[in-house]
C-alpha cells in the first residue's frame, strides 16, 4: 500500500516536470512567433510554476491526511501509539520485578525461622 501511494506520488510529480516542459515550449514557440513578448512569456512562466507548486502542495497535504485515515481505518498503531505502549512495558516490568525480589526476601526470612 506504502510502494502504491509512493508511486503515485512520484507519477503526480513527473506529470509536473513533463508538463512545466512543455509549457515552457509552448511559451518559446509564441516568443518565437511574435505572439508573446518575452517578458510576458518569463511572467506567465512564473505564474504556472507557482500555480503547480501550490496545487502540489495541496494534493501532497491531501494525500497525507487520507494516508493517516487508512491507517487510523486500518487499526494500525502510530509510533506515538507503540512508544506509550513500550513506556508502560518497562513501568510494568519493573513492579513485577520488585514484587518478586519481595517475594524473594519473605520467601527467604521464613526458611531461616
């Protein structure tokens, strides 16, 4: 599932370069036929590039938050989820430790009597 959503990522962002590509050509081709002057060719260039990197941005935000909802769907434990659960282990493991060296040392004071 992690690989399939990487790959459409990385697809999403190939799209991108392709097609700033071929905007780029598109607006050389005008520049070069009179149609466009090159300033307005450079402006519309930047504007694009802007456009598509905050279009990119939203998609790569929206696609995170519906990752995070398949798992949070999926049941699958956060890091946050497993570093709670580990802290709690350790406390855990530390009493039962601690009531078996007491049992140890009551255990040993009645043999002695």
């Amino acid at each position: 599932m992690i690989d399939f959503l990487r790959k459409t990522v990385l697809a999403g962002v190939g799209a991108t370069v392709v097609t700033a590509e071929k905007v780029e050509s598109i607006l050389n081709d005008l520049v070069e036929r009179g149609k466009l002057s090159a300033e307005e060719a450079r402006k519309a260039t930047e504007e694009i590039t802007s456009q598509s990197k905050r279009e990119f941005e939203e998609a790569e935000k929206r696609l995170g938050s519906m990752f995070e909802d398949l798992l949070h769907k999926a049941h699958v434990a956060s890091q946050e989820d497993v570093a709670k659960l580990t802290k709690r282990v350790n406390a855990l493991e530390l009493k039962v430790a601690s009531l078996e060296k007491e049992d140890g040392e009551a255990g040993g004071s009645k043999a002695s009597k």
